[in-house]
C-alpha cells in the first residue's frame, strides 16, 4: 500500500485491482472502490469526511498521472489504472455474464439517463442495466432506493462526482443489501456517451490527458491548475515537512458544575479506547481561532468562550513509520513532519450536553470527566501533556 498526502493508494497492479473487483462480486459481504485522482485528494484535504471515506475504501486504486510523479517522488511505482477503464472492464464483465447494474447518475451532468441508456445498448447488447436520474442530495430519495433494491442489482455506478458520489455510496450502500460492488466514476460515461472525446492513449500512457483536457474543455483550466501544478507543490512541501514540527492546537474544554470542573476528553475513531482532548493542525490560523475552528468542527457547537491561549505548551516527536501501529491510519498525512508542536486554547462551555455532537470521522464517543480524573482518564501516551495542560489550566485561578 502507498500513501500519497494522507490518501492509501492499493499498490495492485490493474490486472490484479481488475481480479479483485471481480472477486467483490462473488463476496457475501458489500464493497465499494475509490479512484483518487490528485484533485480528489486536495478536496479531501478540505473535507475530512471525504477523506476518512477514501480511506474507508475496500479498494482504492490511483487515477492520475500525477499520483505516478507522487510514487516517484517517494521511491515508489504506484500503478495506474483509470475510473473510466474499470468502468468498460465491469461493464464487459457484466454483459458477459448477465449481472445486473444499476447507474445513478447525475441529473445536472452532461449525459442524461436516456443517453446512457441508448449508448449501453449499442455498445453492450444484452446487459441488464437499470439508469437512475438524480439529484446530488443526501440522503438518497426513498423512491430511488426502493427502485434499485426491486430491480436486485449487483454493481452500482454513481455518476455524481467527487465528493458527492462517494458519500452518497458511502451513506446509503448499506440500504440497498442486493449491491455487492459500488463505485463512483465521475464523468466515466460521458465518454461512452460520446459526449466527451476521450485524450488518445498515447497522451494517456505518458501523462498529458490533462493537456488534452484542457484544450477540449478551456473552462476546466481551474480544477486542472490544481491537479498539476497546485498538487505537485503540495508534493515538494510534504517532502520539506520531514524537518518541521506541525503546529498544532489542543483544545481544553471544560465546564462547571456545582463547583465542580469538568472536562471533556474524546474517543479517536481510528483507535477504540484512546481517549484524548480535542485536538488539530493550526493551518496558519492563530491559537484562538484554530481553537475555536477545531471545536466547532469536531463537536458540532459554538456554545463556549475563550478563557486562555498558552503558546508552545507542549511537543513530540513521531514514532518512525515501521513502528507504526497501521498505514491505514486515517490522518497518516500529519507524520510528513517529524513530530507536533502544541499550543493550548483553553474554552469554557456554556451549552447543553445535548449541543455536542462528535463527527463519525473524528471521534467515536464523548464524555466529561472529573478534573481530578482527567489524566487517569486519557490514553497513556496521552498523559505527559494531559499534565502540562491541567497545570496551565489551574494556574488560570491561582
């Protein structure tokens, strides 16, 4: 497995991630495939419940030249293999032995369900298909998810594109239990459609279909400026980060009740039973407002008050990456740096419990603990700055 900017990346070549795909279709259990292209993974930079569901993918295959020069850039050959190819190669497969698919597709995007539908069949005659107009909204209306769950299909092609289709397969897979294999294939049929001319395969095997993009679709220059050259840079600062601290805000949240001080401590998601406070980068924000941003975001409240702002308060260096519990770890982006530095942003909350609420992505669980249970109370290599951060807080009365 790779990681490129905090996103894995399957390290199977396309033949094999074709034979896996395929092996999902004979599983008892439901998969869905990710093909992060370096657009993809800046938008998940931005949006961290993109970012833990690429992460969550059963198969994440890399789509984009730039995620080669990613590979390079860290030693390493991550193979390729584009949405839109395993796109013919499912829809091959499925007309070969009658499976069923279903393609939900966008309503605003350029093919429509009857285009697809007459394009799938001249180019696939036979294949048992069912096309889906909708809406981008989540959750999926009932009448489309009561629609593919009568018509029983086993492969399910969202048109949406990113980060739309992948939450929406994400949230509402479970609810269509006939579904074995979902993915999200952006403008895939666009091409099968005829509506976009796709790059030739040369330009495609040495990188250039965004050139040819580009001079096809002028008013895309945005989105490919960011999958080059905005992308490649955050490549070359990831590679300079090994020399830095990342900094950081740990966020003490507390509130009083019948004199008592209480503080909140939350669950990772990623790790069941580690217990610590909230806690972020500082993206180039000030302690006190990377501190507010951080508990809006993680608990979903504005219900408090700034008390304090301690600068470097504590730091720590990473663990090298062999002795690291898993690669899969959803925020393995921040060990580009060599450790965290911490400053601390001390809030009293002024709401009720009933205002908080943690993020799927974040934090498993919540709850308040006694002042003078705190530090028991958080994972022990949590411990060392649950003191510093106690102390800081006490002398706030002294």
């Amino acid at each position: 497995m790779a990681n490129v900017l905090g996103i894995n990346l399957s390290a199977l070549p396309a033949s094999a991630a074709k034979k896996r795909a395929t092996e999902f279709l004979n599983s008892p259990t439901q998969h869905y495939i990710v093909t992060p292209n370096p657009e993809m993974i800046l938008k998940s930079h931005e949006d961290e419940e993109l970012f833990y569901i690429l992460n969550k993918a059963d198969l994440s295959i890399a789509d984009g030249f730039g995620l080669k020069i990613a590979g390079w850039l860290a030693g390493l050959d991550i193979p390729r293999l584009a949405g839109a190819d395993l796109t013919l190669y499912l829809l091959s497969l499925a007309q070969a032995r009658q499976i069923k698919i279903v393609v939900l597709n966008w309503r605003g995007g350029l093919s429509t369900r009857t285009d697809i539908r007459k394009a799938l069949e001249n180019k696939y005659p036979g294949l048992v298909c069912l096309v889906i107009d909708s809406s981008r909204s989540h959750p999926l209306a009932a009448e489309i998810i009561q629609r593919i769950n009568d018509f029983k299909p086993l492969i399910l092609f969202n048109t949406f594109g990113s980060p739309y289709q992948e939450k929406i397969i994400y949230h509402n897979l479970k609810k269509m239990p006939s579904v074995r294999l979902a993915l999200g294939i952006g403008g895939a049929f666009d091409f099968i459609t005829s509506k976009v001319k796709r790059a030739p395969k040369i330009l495609r095997r040495i990188g250039l279909e965004w050139l040819w993009r580009l001079i096809k679709q002028p008013k895309r220059w945005k989105r490919i400026y960011n999958a080059t050259f905005v992308f490649t840079g955050k490549l070359l600062r990831a590679r300079l980060n090994h020399f830095f601290y990342r900094p950081c805000v740990a966020c003490f949240l507390y509130k009083n009740e019948n004199g008592h001080n209480k503080i909140l401590i939350v669950e990772r998601e990623d790790e069941p039973g580690h217990w610590q406070i909230p806690q972020g980068g500082t993206d180039g924000e000030s302690l006190e407002v990377a501190g507010a941003r951080e508990l809006r975001e993680e608990l979903n409240t504005d219900k408090f008050i700034t008390k304090a702002i301690f600068r470097d308060t504590y730091s720590y260096l990473f663990p090298p990456i062999s002795d690291q519990r898993t690669l899969s770890l959803s925020r393995r982006f921040k060990y580009d740096y060599k450790g965290q530095r911490q400053g601390l942003y001390i809030a009293e909350f002024k709401g009720n419990d009933h205002d908080i609420k943690v993020n799927f992505w974040d934090h498993r669980a919540w709850r308040w603990v006694d002042e003078s249970d705190f530090v028991a109370n958080t994972y022990p290599v949590r411990q060392e700055s649950a003191r510093i951060f106690l102390d800081k807080f006490r002398s706030l009365n002294k």
